[in-house]
C-alpha cells in the first residue's frame, strides 16, 4: 500500500530533477535553478517531517496529567 512518505520520497528527486529542467530550459541559469529546485524538496522534506510527524500508532499516548505518588 503506498503512504504519504512513498509519495514524499518519490517527490523528492522528481522535484530536484524537473524543476531544474524545467528552469533551465525556460532560461534561467544552472546556479539559479538547482537551488530553487532544492529549496522546494526541502520544503516536501519539512512538510513531511513537522507538518505530518510519524508517529508510532501502538505507542500510549502522554497523560497530561501527572500521577502523584504518595511515599507512605
């Protein structure tokens, strides 16, 4: 079954490649494409690791509140 990341990490190098591609042909310069290109797998990167986290789904989830222990 393809997730979100398979789609993340096939954007990647897909974004790296056609964006330069793309640039470069329309007109811009080799120095000016790549980091574009790079900044927007950078932001595919980002997304995928602050925007949608992996979490673990069997691990317990925090209380936020905290349990006292009494010591007697």
């Amino acid at each position: 079954m393809t997730g979100y990341y398979d789609y993340v990490l096939g954007l990647i190098p897909l974004a790296l490649l056609g964006i330069t591609l793309t640039l470069s042909v329309v007109g811009f310069p080799l120095t000016t494409a790549v980091p574009v290109a790079s900044g927007v797998s950078g932001l595919f990167i980002g997304h995928a690791l602050f925007v949608r986290s992996p979490v673990d789904p069997t691990a317990p989830a925090a209380s936020p509140k905290t349990q006292r222990i009494n010591a007697d």
